[in-house]
C-alpha cells in the first residue's frame, strides 16, 4: 500500500521517511485537575507485514476561563442591576459554576449558578453533541436568591458563553441612621465580582461596579384645617407620605411659619412602616396672625407652612401650605367717667383705661388729650392730635388696666378757656400701617392692606376744666377791663329754705328748712323750679337771701337740669321769672349761650359793682312798689310745652336781686366778651401764673 500525502491528517517525507500528525485535546479529562498526562502510541506496519512501534506521553494542561464584563448602569434604589458579561474556556466539554458577588450591603447573599458546557463526547463514538444553548436560564444554587441567570450568545469556535443576571439593590449603603455602618449618602458604589470555575479547577474572575442612588421621599397627601383662624386659634395638619426606598428610615420637620418648627406648641404624631411608606399629624396655635421672623419677613396675614420628609441619606421632600391667620383688633373698654379726673389746680389730669388683645401683638396707647393747636392758628385744633403715650410698646396677650397722667400748660381751647374737654383715646397693634393710613393714628382705614387693620375703637371721656380748688384766684383782665375779684367759695353754703316735693330733682342740695319767725304775709322772695324736658315745671323752692352772696355756689350743688329762677310776691300771689338757665357739670349755662358758660360768670369786683343803693332803676319796674307791673299768676304750662316766657333783663333798687339780673344784663355780656378775648390772648406762660396765682385778701371796708 502506497501511503499518500495528507492521509489521514499525516504529513509525511518519503525521502526522509518522516512524518507528523496534528491532534486536539477537547480535555484534560478525566482527572478533574489541572493537568492531566496521555500516552500516545505509534505504530508503523509495512508492506510485508513489518510492524514498528513506539510511545510518547503528552501533558494536557486545563487553561482557566476568561471573564470579561461590560460597565453595569447606574439605578436607583429599591431597583434592579442589569449585569452582562461573558467567560470563554477552550474546553469546550467543560461545564462551569458561575458566582456574582454583588456587594449589596442590604443583601449579603451571592448569586451561584451552574453552567453546561457547550457539548457532550459519546465515549463510544466521539461524537460531539451540543448541550447549552442560547437563552437557557439557570436558577441559582443560594437558598433564598431569587435572580436568575441567562445564556445570551454562544461562540463554539472561541468557548465564548455570553450570560445576563438582575439583581436588586433595596437601598443606597446601609440601610437605617442607625445602622452600625450607615453612611448617609446620596449614592454608594457597589463593585460586582463574577467568578467562573471549571471542572478541572481552573477559574476567572472579572470585576465592575454599579453606583445606587437615592430616591427621595414624597409627600402624598396634605392638609391643615382649618384653612383660615383667627390669631389664638389652632389648625390640625395631617398628610402621609411614601419612599421608593422601602427600607429608608425617615424624619419629619414642620415649620409652622411663626418661627416654631416641628410640635413646638402643639402635638405631632409620626408613625412610617417597613413599606416605606407613613403618616403624620400635629396641631399648633398661631398666638399672633403675623409674627415677623425669617420665615415669614413680610406682614400679609399669611403664614406658609412648610412640611419636610427626610430619609436616612438625606433625600428631602417638601410641601408648603398658605395658611390665613387673621388679626384681631384690640378692644378698648368705654371709659368709665369715674376713671377720668378732672383739671385740677395745676392743670393735671388723670384717665384709666382698660384693653385687651387676644393675639401677642405689641400694643400701642394714642391719646388726643385736646390740648395740640394748629401751628398757623392756635385758635384750631391740630390736624394731628394724637401723642403716643407707651414708651415701651405692651406685649399682649392679655387684659391691661393703666393710668395715664397729663399736665395741661394752658386752656386746650382758647377760644373756650373753661369749656370741658374731650380726651380721645384708641390702641393700636404691630399690625396698623401707619403709612397706609396717611401717617396718622386715625387716619382712613379703607386702604389698610389687612382685615382688622390693627386699631380698637375710639373711646371718649369728657373731663372738667373749672380748675376749682381752694386757692382763691384773682384775674388781671386790666387794662382792658377793670380788675375782676372772685370771692371764695363758701363752704357748706345753705340755698334753700324749705324742701317738699323737689327734693329728687335736686339730689345734691341741703334743703333745711329756715328757722325763725313766720313770715310776714307780705313779702317777697326768689323761688327755683325744674323744667322738665316734657314741659312740666316742678313745684318751687324757696331760697334764702343769702344765695346772691355765691350763685357759682348754688350752681354747684345742683345736678345736670334746666332750672328758672322767679321773684314771688305773696301780696299778689304773682310769680315773675328773672332767669331761666341750664347747669352743667356744676356750672350755670344761659340757654342761648354759644360759648359754654363762659358768659355766666357774674362779675364781683367792686369796681364793676355798685352798690345796691346806687343801681340805676327802671321806671315802672320796682317789685317793691309794683309800679308798671302787671301780677300775672304763674301759668300752668301743659305737658310738653318747652319754654318760658322770659323777662327782659332788669336791675331791681332796694332788693337782692341785683346780681341776679345782671347775670342776664347787656353790660354783663359785653364784660365777658372781653374777658373771654383777654384769656384767649394769654400765652402759656400768663395762663399758668393767671391759675396759680394767690390774689391779695381783700380788707373789709
């Protein structure tokens, strides 16, 4: 037999009677080591039946898969890693164990799969068969690992197996602030190992990481109710939230916008669970509708409140709700007039007020006591009257009874020296815009930028200016008219000489009846009478004589009325009425006075008095002798007639009706005008040495 070139995979020499023969070992089988020996025996048979052999051995090495793995993408937590990557192995009957290590620090578990190898040799025959196959999955061999493996590309040629595996990743790092370990980060890197081992105890190995992020946690639901309060009031804020992140551990932050955060004055409840979800309540009382702090610079009567949820690697949520916290005005109690006193001597005053506000607003007293003047014309009011009176403002919340004192330096009310005065008092809050309200306390509240702007309401008292006391005042009006002297009041004067009927409407007057003689059936004497606003008149009293000798006294002792005095004559039985006046606060009013009694005042110096024997008379109008005097009886007015006839003016001679009628005389109101102009003219500083002023004791003549 001739042997041919390429026989049988031989390549021989003829010449030299050399050959070779290339063969693959698919394995280093079947030791399961690293190397394993074959012997190979030769054999040459001839033509003639010659038969050569010989052996050699041959060392089969197992070479060690090599892995490689692609870049793994980035996920978030609670998600799930894709990994790629193959192995090659030239045995290509070699199956394989495939390990990941994933470091997951929340899952300490590796991932174990088996693999085939890519074909299986019939002993027998040699035979290849292929056994893997594209997409076969493999389960993992780790109880409690639920991924899966997947053969995604084979390369017979090379022993190239490509292969797929999902893991999911719970958290970023450590999961819980409390962790031993935890690291509260945003992210962490995680480096996957994979391992890929043969049956002869080769193995590879490659590495990639895989970086997991956090995700924040979300406020699902949220609500404060009520939606709108008044300051003091409380509102109750409820919501749940829920985190991707199922094994975060969370903490909650409420500002409430007034400066408190979290349950800082009230009640917060907080539960979450292994879901990653929870839930959370609180309740908080606003003590003030607009509290300046830096979460809330700016005073609109809104407060946002601001909810926020954090996990345990710092990822934040947050939900802010407007909250509308009304204000509430201050309220300013009506002034009692007992609270109020009146001028006295040295031009003092005091008032007591109480107020209160139920927010924690800092609370400002504002007082018109009467007393600022127009800077062009002294003679007007002022366009700006009110004086802040609270150096310090008063924190509220609360009830607050003080005292405010004032000194008046001269009349508030030129034009009216003795008038009475109204004090004005109002309390503001922080929350009045003084701007809004043209800079003024009481200026429009129509452009206020907030409901219940912040101001009370306004309260008036009405004070006394008599400046009575027991210092006997002396009035210099000269030289534009004579020296005026007041007596001093006489103390415990006694008006009236008897008392039946009228004792109610004259609450304040001692009416003890006279002592002495009966009086002679033919007399004459001065009788006081009420007239009622319906018209009635009351019966009459009589008064003593003594009572021309102090009419400012006699007006003190009677109460807020209309009064007319009349002259009765017992002989007649007539009454003719000499003067019908009013009384206020003490002072005797004439009923067409415009300048609130200032014009009653009867002059007493002797050196606008004459002397009784000296009055001019009027002819026919002696009430002694009756001359041109018609005795008229007192007429019985019916009810709700308003007035009385009344007398003209008169100077009686030879009876103590003198200063009575000049009460009511022309010459008596040209003297008070002028002495109203002179008062009026008076500076501050005269007005005080003008009250203050101790007159000379007259001698007695």
């Amino acid at each position: 037999v001739m042997l041919t070139e390429g026989f049988d995979g031989i390549n021989w020499d003829p010449v030299t009677r050399t050959f070779s023969l290339t063969h693959q070992y698919l394995d280093d089988n079947p030791t399961a080591t690293p190397l394993d020996t074959f012997a190979i025996d030769v054999t040459v048979t001839d033509d003639d039946t010659g038969v050569a052999t010989d052996s050699i051995t041959v060392d089969v090495r197992n070479e060690d898969p090599v892995v490689v793995l692609a870049d793994v993408s980035a996920v978030f937590e609670n998600g799930s890693a894709t990994l790629n990557g193959t192995f090659t192995d030239d045995s290509i009957l070699d199956p394989h164990r495939l390990t990941i290590e994933w470091d997951d620090p929340n899952n300490p578990l590796d991932s174990v799969f088996d693999v085939l190898a890519l074909f299986e040799m019939d002993p027998m025959t040699g035979i290849l068969s292929p056994v893997l196959m594209v997409g076969d999955v493999f389960m993992p061999l780790t109880a409690g690992d639920t991924t899966q493996l997947i053969i995604t590309s084979i390369d017979t040629s090379s022993g190239t197996v490509g292969f797929q595996v999902t893991h999911q990743y719970l958290d970023d790092g450590i999961a819980g602030v409390a962790a031993p370990g935890a690291n509260g980060t945003l992210s962490d890197t995680s480096i996957i190992r994979v391992i890929v081992e043969d049956d002869d105890m080769g193995l590879g190995q490659s590495t990639t990481t895989v970086n997991v992020l956090n995700l924040d946690p979300v406020i699902d639901t949220l609500s404060v109710l009520p939606a709108s309060i008044n300051e003091s009031e409380s509102v109750t804020l409820s919501g749940s939230f829920s985190d991707v992140g199922a094994q975060d551990f969370h903490s909650i932050e409420i500002r409430w916008g007034d400066g408190l955060v979290d349950g800082e004055g009230g009640a917060l409840t907080f539960t979450q669970d292994f879901s990653g979800s929870g839930s959370f309540s609180a309740t908080h009382t606003y003590a003030d509708n607009d509290t300046l702090n830096p979460d809330d610079p700016i005073r609109d009567n809104l407060y946002s409140i601001e909810v926020t949820i954090t996990d345990d690697d710092g990822g934040q949520f947050t939900r802010i709700f407007v909250l509308e916290v009304l204000n509430v005005n201050p309220v300013l109690n009506p002034i009692a007039q007992a609270d109020a006193e009146d001028v006295n001597s040295g031009g003092e005053t005091s008032v007591t007020i109480t107020f209160s506000d139920i927010g924690t607003d800092e609370l400002n007293i504002w007082v018109d006591w009467g007393d600022i003047r127009d800077l062009g014309d002294p003679f007007l009011p002022g366009s700006n009257p009110y004086v802040l009176e609270t150096a310090t403002p008063i924190l509220g919340a609360g009830t607050f009874t003080i005292t405010l004192t004032h000194t008046y330096l001269g009349p508030p009310n030129p034009l009216s020296p003795a008038a009475d005065i109204e004090i004005f008092v109002v309390i503001v809050d922080d929350d009045f815009n003084f701007a809004a309200a043209g800079g003024q306390v009481d200026g429009p509240l129509t452009t206020q930028p907030i409901v219940d702007p912040g101001r009370s309401d306004f309260q008036m008292v009405t004070i006394s200016n008599s400046g009575t006391g027991t210092t006997p005042i002396r009035i210099d009006t000269t030289p534009q008219v004579p020296r005026l002297v007041f007596p001093s009041r006489a103390e415990n004067m006694l008006f009236f000489q008897v008392s039946t009927s009228t004792e109610g409407l004259l609450q304040r007057v001692d009416l003890r009846a006279a002592t002495g003689e009966a009086k002679a059936t033919n007399e004459s004497y001065l009788e006081l009478r009420v007239l009622a606003a319906s018209g009635e008149i009351s019966e009459g009293v009589r008064l003593k004589s003594e009572v021309l000798n102090d009419l400012p006294g006699l007006f003190r002792t009677l109460t807020d009325n209309r009064y007319a005095i009349f002259l009765v004559r017992t002989e007649t039985n007539t009454r003719r009425l000499v003067i019908e006046f009013f009384v206020r606060n003490g002072r005797a009013i004439d009923p067409g006075d415009d300048s609130e009694g200032t014009r009653d005042r009867p002059p007493t110096d002797e050196d606008t008095q004459q002397n009784v024997n000296e009055q001019p008379v009027v002819p026919g109008d002696d009430p002694v002798t009756g001359d041109s005097l018609k005795s008229t009886a007192l007429p019985v007015l019916p009810k709700g007639h308003s007035s009385i006839d009344r007398l003209p003016s008169h100077s009686y001679s030879g009876t103590p009706l003198i200063a009575t009628a000049l009460v009511m005389s022309s010459s008596y109101r040209s003297w008070a005008r002028q002495v109203d102009r002179t008062v009026a003219a008076a500076d501050r500083r005269k007005w005080l040495q003008l009250r203050r002023y101790r007159p000379y004791k007259r001698k007695n003549p």
